[in-house]
C-alpha cells in the first residue's frame, strides 16, 4: 500500500476518533449533568492581584468537587463554553444554603447535579465549574 494511502487512513481514522470522543464530552448550560467525587474546600488569593495571600489579596475559600471518573467538556460558542479535555476537579458554584448542607459532607465521595460553564475570570480556579442544582 502507498505510504500516502497509508497517511490519509490514518488521518481520517484519527478525525473519526475524536468527533466521535467529541460527542461523549459533556455539554454546557442548560443541560444538567451529574458528577461524583471528592468534596473538599480550598483556598485561593483573590483580589487585588490573585497571586498571594501571605502578600494581602482576599483569601476566596469554596467548595470543589475531584472527580471520581475524568470528564471532557464539549466547546461551544461564547467564553464561558471552552472545550476541556481530562477533567479532574471542578469549582462549585453555591448558594448559602447549599454550602451549608454540602459543609458536613466535606472529605466524602458526594453525587451533585448541576449546569457546567467554563472558567472566565480570575475568580475561577478551575478550568469547569458546576453550578449547583440540587
């Protein structure tokens, strides 16, 4: 066989391969999804210049989810829809409610539901974010 026909097998093996990954990925808002794991809290420098808290930004404290089982997110159109690939924890986006329900659970394996959006600011801490609808 040719080594072009060989290349161009190839290829188009590869391009059915990932559109058919593609569409395993999950979507974004305003499908509801359900993911399992980890609930733990974490704390990152926030404002004014997201790099330190020893150095005076804001500590921002939440609730984050590692992943059970890695996910994909399927891109879209618009900043909060990038494409992720491998997945392994994500930022939960509560009410005050929801943070204190979920606060006795922390350290345990949890199953939440919710609508995924993509990281879009300094505020954002993981590349998916679920915000809650449980």
């Amino acid at each position: 066989m040719d080594i072009r026909i060989k290349v161009l097998s190839m290829s188009l093996a590869s391009l059915f391969y990932l559109s058919a990954n593609a569409t395993n990925c999950l979507k974004y808002e305003p499908d509801v999804v359900a993911l399992t794991g980890l609930l733990h809290r974490a704390t990152f420098p926030g404002k004014p210049n997201f790099e330190s808290v020893a150095n005076g930004d804001e500590p921002e404290t939440g609730f984050y989810l590692t992943l059970k089982q890695r996910i994909c997110t399927q891109q879209d159109s618009g900043p909060d829809r990038q494409g992720h690939d491998s997945v392994n924890e994500v930022q939960l986006v509560l009410t005050p409610d929801q943070y204190d329900s979920l606060r006795p659970q922390i350290g345990k394996q949890v199953a939440l539901r919710g609508q995924l959006f993509s990281s879009f600011t300094g505020h954002h801490h993981t590349d998916v974010l679920l915000r809650v609808t449980q």
